[in-house]
C-alpha cells in the first residue's frame, strides 16, 4: 500500500519545513521536534482512515466510528507538548510562537493523515509565511517596545516621582503607569513603572543614567515581550 506511506512521507516534508524556521531562531523545539508532531499525527490518523483493513468484513455494518474523535485526542496530548515550550523569565514570557507553530503543525499532520493534501499543502504555505514574511514586517514596524523598570532608593535621598519620571522621558520614553512601595522597614523607597519606547536602545540609555546616581540603591529594568 504506498497511500499510507505517501502520507508519512509528505508529513515528515512539512514538519520539517515548519521546523527548520524554528531551528534557525534557535527554539528548544526545532526542527525534529516538528517532524515528529506531524509524524505522529498523520499516523494516528492513518489508523483511524484505514481501520475498516482490520475490521472482518462480517462485522462492517455493526461497526460505529468517528474519525473526529481521534483528532481531539490528538490536539489534547499537543497541548501538553506546547506548554512545555513556553517559559517564564520574572517578567518576560517566550516560546508561545513556538507552541502556537507545534499546534499548527499537529494539525497539518492530521489533514494530511485524512488525505487532504490541498489543504495542508496551502496551510502550510500559510504557515511558513507567517513564521517568516511577517516576521519580517513586525521589525520593520514601528512597534511599542515596554519594559518593567524599577528603582530604588534611601529614603531620606529619594528623587520625587516628577524627578523620576522626567529622567525617563528625556530619552524618549513614557511612563504607562507608575507606583511606589516601602522596603527595608520604610528605610528605602522603590519606585515601579511601566514604560515604553519606540527604540529599544533607549533603555540602555535609560539603564546607563539611573545606574551613574549615587543616590540610587537598586535598579532594575526587563525588557517585556516574547
């Protein structure tokens, strides 16, 4: 039978297409990783299209199935797979484009299994130029780039929050929202804010000022985003 093998074939091409982007920005899940989610997929599906090979004839017309069944078992076991990829850094989430193209790829992998090669053949396509081709675009954008910034100092040496949010615009930032909380017994007084920029390298800038203070204590500033 060289339908099934076919299939396997053309599902071990696409996963690997879509893995390739991810190897290339150097994701955990790369490129095996994509190849055996769609793999595994297509094959799961097989079993369920091709069933009835296994079934005696005799017993056909008594046999009730649902092919549909199959891909939610699927896409459930995925999802623990995708969670896998996406990790937390303090403030900074990463990999959710990652789980999102392990979704993807799964999903391919079951329309390929069914025999739907146009579809998956277009999905693909689609895949890929949103991974790539728009990727493209949203650096070419002038995007909002945030930050979380914190920052610290003795209580009786503090900059006023006017004071503190003035350093900040000075380099082309904006505070999006800003508080304040005692630490050390009320002995030191941080500063929290949100800011945005349109240039990253502005928070260098913003990073070189706070730390040249003698007055400040702390400071922290992480960058948010994927």
């Amino acid at each position: 039978m060289t339908e099934p093998i076919l299939r396997l074939l053309i599902a071990v091409l696409i996963g690997g297409l879509i893995g390739l982007d991810r190897a290339y920005r150097g994701r955990a899940a790369g490129f095996r990783t994509h190849i055996l989610v769609c793999l595994a997929s297509a094959l799961l599906m097989l079993l369920m299209d091709f069933q009835w090979e296994m079934i005696p004839s005799k017993h056909a017309e008594s046999v009730r199935v649902d092919p549909t069944r199959m891909a939610q078992g699927i896409m459930t076991g995925i999802g623990f797979l995708g969670a896998g990829v996406i990790m937390q850094d303090k403030m900074i989430v990463r990999g959710l484009t990652t789980a999102a193209s392990i979704w993807i790829t799964s999903a391919i992998g079951i329309v390929v299994g069914a025999g739907f090669y146009l579809a998956a053949a277009w999905c693909t396509v689609l895949v890929l130029v949103t991974l790539t081709v728009f990727n493209r675009m949203i650096d070419m954008m002038p995007t909002r780039q945030y930050a979380r910034l914190t920052v610290s100092f003795n209580r009786d040496e503090s900059l006023s929050p006017n004071q503190v949010e003035s350093m900040v615009r000075e380099y082309q930032a904006t505070v999006s929202s800003f508080s304040h909380k005692l630490e050390s017994e009320g002995k030191v007084i941080a500063y929290q804010m949100i800011i945005h920029t349109k240039e990253t390298s502005n928070f260098s800038a913003i990073a070189r000022h706070f730390l040249a203070l003698q007055q400040v204590r702390g400071f922290h500033l992480w960058p948010l985003g994927e």
